[in-house]
C-alpha cells in the first residue's frame, strides 16, 4: 500500500471543482455556509451524487484529492475533527480504512454506507476482500457505482436520507434524487444496448474493479491482481492470465487511471494486444464528471470488444 502522509494530505485544504450544483470542495469538513448543510464525502463518485442529490441546500467536502489513490488515503487530524461537526458522511464501508476508522469513531450515528442500499457482489473467489489486509475484511466487492443501476438505487435512498437529515428541503432533495436516478437509468439503458452484440465478452483489466460492470453487463472480468489496486500479482497468476487472454482472442489490455500501466503493458507485449484506459471512476476526472467517464468506458469496451 502506497502510504500518503499527513503532510501530504494537508494539501486536501485546497479547494476542488464542485459536483453538481451542490458546492464541492476538499477543505475540512463541518461550517457550511449559507444555511447549507455539510455533507463529507469519502471518494469521487460519492461526492458527485451528493452534489447532485443535495444541490443548492449542501456544501460536499470531497475527503479524497483527485488523483489521489482513494485506497491509499490518510485522513489528516484536522478532516478528522471537521467529521465531528458534518451532518452526513457518504461512504463505502471496505473502500478506505480510514474512513471506515473515523466513521466508528466519529460520525457512526451520521454516516451513510452505500453499500447497505444495495445488494453488493461477493469478493472475487480467490482474492482477499477489499480491505481485508488492513484488517477491515468486509466480505464483497465495494465497487458498486460502476453498475449504474445500483447507482440509481443509491441515489435515491441518498436522497430519503438528506431528507431526514434536513426536513426543511426534503422535497428537494427527494426531487433531486428523483433526477439523478432516471440520468443513471438512461446510462444504464445506454450500457446495456451498447454492449448487447459484441463478438467478445471477457475484459482483461488491471485490477478486479469492475465486477459489478461485468455482472451488469454480461461480460467477464479477468483480473491480473485482486481488488486491491496496490497488489503485486504473482508470475503465475500473469502466466494464468496471458494464458486466458490468448485464448480468448483478447485484443485489449485495460489500465486504470491512477495505477501504473507497466504489468499491463508487459502482457499486452506478450499476448499480442494493445493497452487502452478503463477508468474505475475512483478519482474526479480530467474532464467531465461520472457520467462522461461511464460513457467514455463504453466508448472503450466497444472498441475492445468489436460490439456491433
């Protein structure tokens, strides 16, 4: 695990681009201004479905820097007594033991994990749980927001849970939540018509991110490491998966945004494939927002998979 220390962290004080039309920042959580309500979100898709749901009545607090590996976070002293004065944190259990750390600690009675509005997907048989080598072994795939769907389902309940948090524009974020899902739910029917006729289904992919994607989808995975993006993989497991990837006729390798493109370069090289982006949308993009990268990974899978 790549260790991010607290002085580094410190640089999460700067503002960032807001979410939605909610405003977004990565400054210490708590003193929402303008009769807002703070709300702290632990990673990137989590704090633009906040923006989104809460809109003009919240502040979002990103916790995550963009660009930064959300696994890797370390919450400085001062984000961890902000979470003290935040009406809600959003987060995903298993995703950042941090997080997890202060949320039991801090905000138990004010947190929202994600992953308790939806049905999650097992941990990949094989591979450690998210977090399980942090001693944080939480037994399923956190990755949810890659299926839409699931993501739709979040939003709403997001929604009935600012609602309570803030009865005074519970109407507008029940609205809000309402919009939100239906966006998600056309990606969804996007995704699922894109990726309907393709004259492959397996998906090579730097790290088993996109579970929930493939299940969604139809597709299957094959991951050169486990859900742990930090982990090494082992020369049997890469053998195991050129071995597949040849097999199959692969024609792509994925990276990801924020891990290093080098193992998957070598078996692209070995396999006889080429190397494209699959973003697990863990981080803010360069541009756009969710929905842009989702559809940009469309945009991918369909070259790599020759969908019709």
């Amino acid at each position: 695990m790549r260790a991010v220390g607290a002085l580094a962290l410190s640089t999460v004080l700067a503002t960032t681009a807001a979410c939605g039309s909610g405003s977004a920042d990565s400054a210490r959580p708590g003193g929402a201004p303008g009769g807002k309500i703070d709300v702290a979100a632990a990673m990137y898709p989590l704090q633009w479905l906040a923006g989104q749901v809460g809109g003009p009545d919240v502040a979002v607090t990103g916790l995550t820097k963009p660009g930064v590996e959300p696994h890797d976070l370390e919450l400085t002293p001062i984000q961890v007594a902000g979470l003290e004065e935040t009406t809600l944190i959003a987060y995903i259990k298993g995703v950042q033991p941090a997080v997890d750390e202060a949320v039991e600690q801090h905000a138990a009675d004010r947190s929202f994990d994600a992953a308790t509005a939806v049905t999650t997907l097992p941990a990949v048989a094989g591979e450690p749980a998210e977090g399980e080598e942090h001693g944080h072994d939480v037994g399923y795939d956190p990755h949810l927001w890659l299926d839409p769907s699931r993501f739709a389902t979040v939003a709403t309940k997001l929604g009935e849970r600012l609602a309570t948090a803030d009865p005074t524009h519970a109407q507008g974020y029940r609205q809000r939540a309402a919009a939100t899902a239906a966006a998600l739910s056309s990606l969804d029917g996007e995704m699922a018509r894109g990726l309907s006729s393709c004259g492959s289904k397996a998906i090579v992919t730097s790290h088993t991110a996109f579970g929930y994607l493939a299940d969604r989808y139809k597709l299957r995975q094959i991951g050169v490491s486990g859900l742990d993006p930090d982990a090494e993989p082992s020369p049997a497991r890469l053998a195991e998966v050129a071995k597949v990837s040849k097999q199959e006729k692969v024609t792509t390798i994925f990276t990801e945004t924020l891990v290093s493109p080098k193992v998957a370069e070598v078996l692209a090289q070995e396999v006889g494939a080429k190397t494209a982006v699959l973003d697990p949308v863990e981080s803010q993009p360069a541009t756009g927002d969710y929905l842009s990268a989702m559809r940009q990974n469309l945009t991918a899978l369909q070259a790599a998979l020759s969908c019709s």
